[in-house]
C-alpha cells in the first residue's frame, strides 16, 4: 500500500476502552488520508483517459473534463486537510471500507484499455461514482475537523453538478442496463437516498446541510 512507502504507520493495534466496551482500532489520520487522496487521484486519470478517448464527441469531451476535474478537486481537498491536521491525530478504522474500493477502482484500471465505446466509459463511470468513496472521505474529514476548526463547512459538501451532467449524458449514449444503474446518480434517486439516511437516524431528524444525501453512497461496492 501506498502510505507504507510514505512512511505512516496505520496503527498501534486496537485501543480499548475498559472493561465491557468493545476495542476499536484506530489508525494514523496521514495514512488514511493518503490512501483517500490516491484513489480520488487515480480517478481522476480514468477520467481523464475517457476525455482523451473521446474528446471529438460534441458535449461529450466537456463531460469528462469536469468528471476529471471534480477528482482532482476532491484530492486538493483532501491534501489542504492533511496539512492542517495533527500528523499524531488517529481516526476510526477505514481499511475495512478501503479494500472493496481499492478492488473496484483497480479492476477499472486494468480494464481501461479495453474501453472502446463510450457505452462502456459511462458504465466504468457509473461504477465509480455510484461507490462510497467521497462519502468516506467526507466522513474522514468531518472527525478530523472535530480537533481542526479551520476545516470549513464547505470541505464536506456533496458536488453534484456533475452527476447530473453524467445522467443526461447516460441517457442519450448508455443504454438501458446503464441508465437502470445510473438512476441511483440522478436528483431523484440522491434525494430518495438522502431520505432513507435521515429515517435511519435516531428521531428521524435531518442532517447537517448536505450530509443526508449521499453522493456515491448508494453501492455497497
């Protein structure tokens, strides 16, 4: 893994608390956001791939440019919140809901170079977006800000302008079996989310803005 190479040890082992409570592991918040910050990274160069691939396509190419873009944005953000925070600072354990995504960005990979048609880029697109990665990352970044106030509320806030962007473009070019998955990614089937998290929350209430709807937090992958 990547963050060994950087030199951040994940963890200690499992802290406890006494007697009767359940141990938890907690990591070393570098490690965990270095991880974070390379997926979002290799994303964004899938992205970018599809906008070399298919930049002729009128509406198409700006698709992919804003998809690349909205990545890399998700990484600079993560990186201004590594800086500020603690390096000694520890979180909740990610590693568990890091390896389905490493598994899931890293078959994207391997199959990006047989990519021919942009019925198959949208359905890798889906994919990924449909996966919790910027859900897990903006719950990071929320415990993290518990110790770092100068983390702005802005940092956590779902951008879904894009989405919107692939939706549309997934109903003129992606087919039924892609548009189906991509209904997930659509206003309605965000709000539809958002309205499950906020019925499973005790009382009923609302988030915070912004955090009931969940932008790729609607797969289990």
């Amino acid at each position: 893994m990547r963050t060994a190479e950087r030199g951040h040890r994940w963890t200690d082992g499992p802290i406890g608390a006494g007697r009767g409570l359940r141990r938890r592991t907690r990591v070393n918040v570098q490690a965990a956001l270095d991880c974070l910050i390379d997926l979002e990274e290799r994303v964004g160069r899938l992205y970018v791939l599809f906008y070399r691939r298919f930049a002729d396509l009128p509406g198409v190419g700006e698709l992919w440019w804003e998809m690349a873009l909205e990545e890399h944005e998700h990484s600079g953000i993560l990186k201004m919140v590594k800086a500020l925070a603690d390096p000694a600072a520890r979180v909740p354990d990610i590693r568990p809901r890091l390896r389905p995504l490493q598994a899931l960005i890293g078959a994207c990979e391997r199959n990006a170079a047989g990519v021919a048609s942009l019925r198959d880029a949208l359905a890798v697109a889906v994919r990924l977006e449909r996966s919790e990665l910027d859900r897990l990352g903006r719950e990071t970044m929320r415990r993290i800000a518990r110790d770092v106030p100068a983390i702005p509320r802005s940092a956590f806030a779902p951008h879904e302008a894009h989405l919107d962007r692939l939706t549309r473009t997934v109903r003129k070019f992606g087919g039924e079996e892609v548009l189906r998955e991509a209904w997930a990614l659509s206003p309605e089937g965000r709000d539809r989310a958002g309205a499950g998290v906020a019925a499973r929350r005790p009382g009923g209430g609302r988030s915070p803005r912004g955090i009931g709807r969940a932008r790729r937090g609607t797969d289990s992958s």
